[in-house]
C-alpha cells in the first residue's frame, strides 16, 4: 500500500536528501577554513619518494573512493587505489606493501564499523611508513579517534551530514565533495563557481521531484544504471541506494556504458528501467548516447531516464531530466548526479508502503553493520 510523503512519520531520508545543497556549501566552506591545516599534513607526505594512496571504506563509503579515486590520482600523479575495508581485512597481504609508503583514506559515516577500524590497524601492522587522512561525519566515531603512533588527520564534516536515517545519503555526497577537492587544498578558492554550479544541479534534480515521484509509481521490477569514468561509481551508488530503500523488493544492477553491451545487458526485460547518468564529455557522450539509442530501438519498449545538459537527445519511452549547469561543473557533476539514486529510491519506498528511513522489514540491514566479528590473523 503507497505511503504519502506527507504521513510518513520522522522524514529524515526526506530531509537528508534536500539538504544536500546547502550542506555541501557549509563543507566546501570548512575545507577553506581548515586549508592550512590540510596542506600542512598532505604536502610533506605527497612528496615522499614512492608513495602510494589507497582509498578504503565499506558500502557506499567504498563508493566514495570508487568515483574520487581518477581526480586525485590525476591531482597527486601518484598511484592511487580503491580497496574496500572488506577486502583489506581478509587480504591485507594483497594490498599493503610494506616497504612503500602508503597513505590510507579512510572515508565512514559513523565511524564505527568494525572492519573501518581494522583496516586502519592493518595498515599500521603492514607498512613501515603509514600515513592515516580520515574523512568522517562522525567526531564521536571510533575512527575519528583512532589511536595511532602514525601520522594522522582527520576531516569531520558539519555535524548534519552524519544521517539519522538507514540509506547514507548527505554523508556520501559531503565525502564525496571533500575527497575531489582535498588534494588541490591549495587553490581551494578557486573551485567557488564550480561548487555553485554543482550546487545548482543539485537543486534541479530536486525541482524535478514530480518526475521521480511519477517514474516510481509506473511498473517496473529492475532498475539498471549506467555511467562512464566517474560515474560508474555513482551508477554503482545509485543501484544500492535505490535496492536498499526499496528492502530489495526491486532488484538493482549497474555498469559502465560501453561494459553493459558485453554481457549484462541480458537483464534488461520488458519491466526494466534504464537510467543514463551521461557524461558532459562530448567525446564520452558519443558513445554513450549509441548504447542509449539501441536501447531505444528494443521491441519491448525499454522504460529509461535520463539526466543531460541539453535536450538533444530524443529516445522513445523516455523521461528527461535537463539541467543546464551540468556542463560547467567539471568533476564535481557527480556530485549532485547521486540524488538521482536517492529519490527514484525514496519515492519508490513510499509506492511500495515502506518506511524511507527503516525500509528493512527483517531487520537485516542496519544503518552501522552488525555482526561483524574482527578475528586476528595467526602469525606464519
């Protein structure tokens, strides 16, 4: 039975979502802030001969390293990589190189997932030279406190991003907006008009609430989102996003653009929606709209969304979102692009009569993971 907007009792999901502008105006202006104070860690260690970074988190904070991972490896000209804390904790041997030295990134919501601690602690056993950046919404957070001999800084993000509700939502965007701009902490300045047009964007995927809210109510079962580069990650952010608030009931997939055609496109079925996260390279966008427009030639009426710059692109069974500043934003436009995961999965929870906020009727999804056991490697 759909939920109205209106009834549902705590809003947070709701809130969270529509925050979002204003609370990455406020984390932009705490990166200018503590400018000194970043650079004065970062650039001693970005000048050690080999270094490598390594970015870790679990879930959507693994997501968050997933799209920032080619900026700052571009950023830094150093090697830079994603391992999700559920990988480094069974495998830390495959990852850390103890002879070279390794800055880990840590980004978490709360801070207090088991394997966030541990991965942090696992650096420490395996590098000689180890370097600790936490990205954190949570100053109470265990990992926010983490206890090390090593250096460490930690970035807490404005107290209203550390979400109430179940799905990360304000969290993944302000980690997000942080990890793009904090290795180029010296010309933060100069990165004002490319906040303001992310934050434009941001607001016009929220002024197109009624075509989210349109799309939910229509019938569909699986939902697969594509994007290029970056916004694979985002695609991948928008798949969980959208899964987790509707308790799984509609099934989720995602991949790149030119990977879809090689094999996954087999889910695609006669209730399936596609939505295009498309780039603003003209370049990438060609090959991106051929995929789109074979998609739109299927027999079986392909549903689809998509989010563009300009409305150049005509597809049958297609709704469009258009949102002009979205050329001018550079990296940050996957930013903003996440809210299109977080409202087609808040008004998809109410169609569905869940609750946005606690959508998992077993219980088996919690907003801090339980019941994860650290256990400690026997020494060789």
């Amino acid at each position: 039975m759909e939920k109205d907007i209106t009834t549902y009792i705590n809003k947070h999901t709701e809130k969270e979502i529509k925050a979002q502008p204003r609370l990455w105006n406020e984390t932009f202006s705490l990166l200018v802030e503590t400018k000194k104070d970043i650079a004065l860690f970062l650039s001693p260690i970005l000048q050690l001969k080999d270094l490598r970074i390594i970015l870790t988190g679990a879930g959507s904070s693994a997501f968050v390293g997933e799209v920032a991972q080619g900026t700052i490896q571009q950023q830094t000209n150093l090697p830079t990589q994603l391992v999700a804390t559920t990988d480094l904790v069974t495998h830390p041997e495959a990852f850390f190189i103890k002879q070279r030295p390794t800055l880990l990134i840590s980004f978490a919501r709360s801070g207090n997932s088991p394997e966030s601690l541990e991965a942090a602690s696992l650096l420490d056993q395996h590098c000689d030279n180890a370097y600790h950046l936490i990205i954190t919404c949570n100053p109470e957070g265990k990992l926010a406190n983490f206890d090390t001999k090593n250096p460490l800084y930690s970035i807490q993000l404005p107290e209203e991003t550390n979400d109430k509700s179940l799905a990360m939502t304000s969290s993944f965007t302000a980690m997000l907006l942080t990890a793009l701009l904090v290795f180029d902490i010296d010309n933060i300045e100069s990165k004002q008009q490319a906040v303001t047009n992310m934050i434009a964007i941001g607001e016009d995927l929220l002024k197109a609430e009624d075509v989210f809210k349109e799309i939910a109510k229509s019938n569909f079962e699986r939902v697969v989102f594509l994007g290029s580069g970056p916004m694979v990650g985002i695609a991948r952010e928008c798949h969980l996003k959208l899964q987790e608030l509707t308790d799984g009931q509609v099934i989720c997939k995602h991949d790149s653009f030119l990977g879809f055609r090689h094999g996954p496109r087999a889910v695609v079925n006669a209730n399936t929606l596609v939505v295009y996260l498309f780039s603003n390279d003209p370049h990438v966008f060609r090959y991106e709209k051929d995929l789109a427009e074979d998609i739109a030639r299927d027999a079986r009426k392909i549903q689809s969304l998509t989010i563009t710059d300009e409305p150049t692109l005509e597809l049958e069974n297609s709704k469009h979102i258009v949102t002009s500043a979205f050329k001018h934003s550079d990296n940050l436009n996957a930013v903003p692009t996440t809210l299109v995961g977080q409202l087609l999965g808040l008004h998809k929870s109410l169609t569905l009569g869940l609750d946005p906020d606690n959508p998992s009727v077993s219980g088996a999804i919690n907003r801090v993971v339980q019941g994860v056991t650290i256990y400690k490697r026997k020494e060789k």
